[in-house]
C-alpha cells in the first residue's frame, strides 16, 4: 500500500541517535508539536501512545531488516530533528523487510490479489470471518463498491479469534472522497497507490464501526 511507496521517513522521539547528537526531545515536546499541527483535533492519549512505543517500534523494524541513514532529519511541523530516512530513501525499505519476515514465520500467510469484499457476521453480529476474491484483476476506473468488477473465484474465511481491518486511505477513490470533502473534485491527482479505495472502510460502515474525522483528507 501506500507505506511502500512513500518517502521512508520514520520520526522516533527519544531516539539513541537524538541522545547521540545532543538533541533534546520528549514525550511531552512531541506531543505539542502533532497537536500543533493537528490544529488541536489530535486525540492525544493516542498521541501519548505513539510517543511511548516509537523507540521500541524503530528497534523491531531494524531487528528485522530496516536500514537507515546515520543522521536525523528536521521535518516540517518538528521543532527539533526526530527523523530518521530510510537509506533508500522509500517505505520499502521499511515494508519489505517486515514482509520477508512475517512470510517466514511459522503458520503465517500473506496472500497477494485477494480482495476483500465484505465481513462475515453471526446471528448476534459479531464479525465471524471475511468474503475474499482469490486471483482478483484490479480495475482502477471503478468506485469504491467494485460491483462491476466480477474478475476472482469468492471464498470464505473462518476467523479463528478475530478480524483486524487496516485497510488505509482512500484517496485514491474519487467518487468517495468527495463525498468527504467537495473540493477534491474527480480532477484532483493523488500520491495515494490507485487501491486506495473506501471498499473495506464502507464495508464496515455497514456492519456498524463508527468513523472519526474521515473527512480531514
């Protein structure tokens, strides 16, 4: 998705690189500078996550196979250098390690050109598994539902204790994201990869999620 494409950048308050190079940073610091940025629509506990777990995150992806350059980068909306830069400067170099090693470990699948097409709820509607189409064509003129497109064999997948969505964004979907925000008019080109659709968000939607600030695009 669109982590392998973008820039590769990685901002890791507290890092051992910003201890290296006297630079000062903190929880708190971080903090201010997302909600300054957020124009104070952040929620900030998640915030507060996000600082507490960035060292130990940037840790496991280099565990993993991530490499970085040796220097720090001050990036807009940063009041002090946070950043690190993949060393070839794009989010592969991030993704395709961690992928390598997920298809490594023992009873794990990653499937390729499997659509998900909806959630499989019980009687009670709790999300039981997951409608898929196996060896899917992507169509990149279609909206978001994809009724037209018929390309895949539909399958059945039981969750054994749960589903998890992270689907990403949707820019690239221009029939929804002007729902959203009327001046992303059709016209508008996006950085966005063309599968990032609302297809798996608004199946969601259907069964009940409740979406927060979507239309800050």
């Amino acid at each position: 998705g669109n982590s392998v494409i973008n820039g590769g950048i990685f901002a890791v308050p507290n890092s051992e690189l910003q201890k290296k190079n006297g630079v000062k940073d903190s929880k708190e610091l971080f903090i201010s500078d997302c909600v300054k940025a957020g124009l104070g629509l952040n929620h900030v506990e998640l915030l507060g996550i996000l600082a507490d777990r960035a060292v130990d995150t940037f840790n496991f992806t280099v565990k993993h196979g991530a490499k970085y350059l040796d220097k720090l980068l001050l990036e807009g909306g940063h009041s002090v250098p946070r950043t690190y830069y993949t060393e070839n400067t794009s989010g592969s170099g991030i993704v395709q390690p961690l992928a390598d090693t997920f298809k490594n470990l023992q009873g794990c699948e990653l499937r390729t050109r499997c659509k998900f097409d909806e959630f499989v709820t019980d009687e009670s509607g709790a999300v039981v598994g997951v409608a898929v189409r196996n060896d899917y064509k992507f169509d990149k003129d279609l909206f978001s539902d994809d009724k037209e497109n018929k390309s895949g064999e539909r399958k059945f997948i039981k969750a054994k204790k749960g589903v998890v969505l992270a689907s990403g964004g949707f820019c690239s979907d221009k029939f929804f994201r002007k729902l959203q925000d009327p001046r992303a008019v059709p016209e508008f080109d996006t950085t966005n990869h063309p599968g990032a659709t609302a297809g798996a968000l608004i199946s969601a939607l259907k069964i009940g999620a409740l979406p927060v600030q979507i239309g800050w695009i």
